[in-house]
C-alpha cells in the first residue's frame, strides 16, 4: 500500500506503460515501439561530435532558440510560435499543466494515446472519453458536449493508425471554447497535416516529435506550435532548461536536414503499404494508416496469442490487452529486412495453426 503522503489521486492512478524495450545484447526484430527504422540523418551525427566542451560545462539556451530559428525557417512560421520540448511527452505535460485545471475535464477520442488519461490524472483532472464514431470518424458533436477544458487529438491516431481531415479538424477548433491540442507524433507519415491550424485558430496548440520521423527516440525532443500568446503562456510551466544541449543540436542538425528525412519517410511509406497487402492476403483486416505502423486484426481475433507466439521467434510487435482493441496487433514498419522477417514469421505461426 502506497505511503499516506503521497497525494490520493496518485495513489489511486496507474501509470503510463511503454512499449517493452529487448534487453542489452537481445537479437530481436523490434517492431513494437515506432522507431524509425533509419539512423538519423549523417549530419546528426557530425553535429554531436563536434559539440564544444563549452556546450556542457554552461546551462542550455533555456527556449532553445537556435532550434526554433531553424524550425521557424522549415515551417515558415515566427520563431515565437514554437516552444521546444523534451520530447512530444514534454509538450503534452505542459499543455496540461497550462490548458487543464485540478477538477477540470480533459476529453479525447478513444482509443488514443493512453498517455492523456495519466496526465489528467496527475492534474486531479477528469477525462471525459469519447467513442471514434464508426469507421474512426471524428465524434465532433460528442466531443463539444463534453464542456470540457481541452480536448486532446492525436491526428493520425495511435493506435489506429487513421487520420482526420484538417477541415473536419477545423470545424471542432471553430466551436469548441476550450483548448484543442493536436498531437501530430505521426504527422510525417501522412498524406496531410493540421499545423496550419495553429495560425488560424487562436485555441489550437499541434504538437510535433522527432522521436519517430526523424530517428531521435533516444535524444528525447519535441516542440509546440501555436499562437505566439499560447507559446508565451505554456512558456511559464515548462521545466528552467527542459532541453539539454546535445539534444537542441541535434534536434536542430536533423530539422536541416529535410531531404535525408523524407528519404527515410518515403521508404516507410512504400513498405507500408507492401507490409499491409501481404498481411491482407494472409486473413488480417489491416486499417488504412498515415503512420509509421500498420493497426491489423489477427485471424480468429486471438491478438494477444499471435503476440505471444511472435515474441517466442524474436520478434516484437504491441498488443494492447483491453476492450475492443485484443483482436489487434500494432506493427510497426522496420526495414525491408525486418518486415520481410515479420511476415515469414506470421506464415510460419499461420501454417502451424492451419496443420494442427
């Protein structure tokens, strides 16, 4: 039993679990955490060797401002629109901390990131959950009715994989009083985004990652857009110095280098869409993703026996053990290599089931 002083709303939370990470030495085919399956970009790399000693020995640049004058550059908008983070999760914590009062209500489409429930909870805020309507279309009106502070949208979503149209994104920013946080961790791998939003509405915050598309998961950096007024706001709760100096470069090296990143997009987009014609053919409803991941229903629905089995031959994918989602498995897509060891994997386990 928890200690009598920790706060009552803690004791009574659960934490958010991530996806498991192999241990040290473990020969694996990882496909359970939606890592890009590149390295980062080469200039990455020359960046973090050539950082001054100077660099480390002195406290960062609190805002991260030589990332947000590339950033601003690349996405052609004002340098105050961007807060820097410690990764999307970072921003996610400070828009809630900002946006989402003790007693208040946070509501988001569900299933989503399991992230947003943890987060209301340390506030001692309510979550108001909304069922996707039918083929993972937007609840709009059910959304609005919540009356809550903040609606949080991940947009493709996890871990559906599908995405919602920036005009049916712009008709809740239109109506909805509150705070709308758009969580584009995927936005790269998509056919469209919403960061156009941030300009126009002066309640959308999007939120953006480097941990997927551009192969920093270990580096731990994200940012915000929004309007320069919501920046200024959020400014005010985010950690003295929540971005380390080796990750601002690096951050910063990687944003510069956009044709290595879309090189890298352009792959997993193209194996993508050959990973889900294949699992198709071998009995799975696979959903149409935007992502770096595919979102597929196993055969017979037993998602977290085809979990368990996959596991067993060194391969790992997500299962997530709760409601309508069992019957699935969340994929993410690796190399052509790692794919092609995915696939021989589920025929193999399939040809076993099919024998027995």
């Amino acid at each position: 039993m928890a200690s009598h002083f920790v706060r009552p709303n803690i004791r009574a939370m659960h934490g958010y679990t991530p996806g498991e990470q192999p241990g040290t030495g473990d020969r694996v085919v990882k496909l359970n955490t939606n890592e890009n399956p590149f390295p980062p970009s080469p200039k990455v790399m020359q960046a973090i060797r050539d950082i001054a000693p100077e660099s480390l020995r002195r406290y960062p640049n609190p805002t991260a401002d030589g990332f947000r004058e590339v950033a601003a550059s690349v996405l052609d908008i004002p340098q105050d629109m961007i807060l820097a983070g410690n990764g999307s999760d970072d921003i996610l914590t400070i828009a809630t901390r900002t946006f989402v009062p003790p007693g208040g209500t946070l509501a988001y489409p569900d299933p989503t990131y399991s992230l947003y429930k943890v987060l209301a909870n340390i506030e001692d805020a309510k979550v108001s959950p909304v069922h996707w309507k039918e083929g993972w279309q937007l609840p709009v009106d059910a959304l609005l009715a919540t009356k809550a502070d903040a609606i949080y949208l991940a947009n493709p979503n996890a871990p559906s994989g599908t995405f919602v149209t920036p005009d049916v994104v712009s008709e809740l920013a239109e109506q909805f009083e509150g705070l709308l946080l758009i969580d584009e961790a995927y936005a790269d791998f998509a056919e469209d985004n919403c960061l156009a939003l941030a300009s126009k509405y002066d309640n959308v915050v999007v939120s953006r990652t480097f941990s997927k598309a551009y192969s920093l998961a270990g580096m731990r950096f994200g940012y915000a857009v929004a309007k320069s007024a919501v920046i200024s706001q959020m400014m005010k709760v985010k950690d003295s110095y929540n971005c380390d100096a080796i990750s601002v470069i690096a951050a910063t090296a990687a944003m510069q280098d956009q044709d290595y990143a879309q090189m890298t997009w352009n792959h997993v987009k193209q194996d993508r869409a050959r990973v889900a014609e294949e699992l198709t053919k071998l009995g799975f409803e696979v959903l149409p993703s935007q992502t770096n991941f595919v979102f597929a229903k196993v055969p017979g629905g037993d998602g977290l026996g085809m979990y368990k089995s996959l596991k067993e031959l060194g391969i790992l994918v997500r299962h997530f053990d709760t409601g309508t989602l069992k019957p699935y498995l969340r994929i993410t897509i690796g190399t052509g290599q790692e794919n092609n060891a995915l696939l021989g994997g589920i025929r193999e386990l399939l040809a076993k089931e099919k024998a027995a």
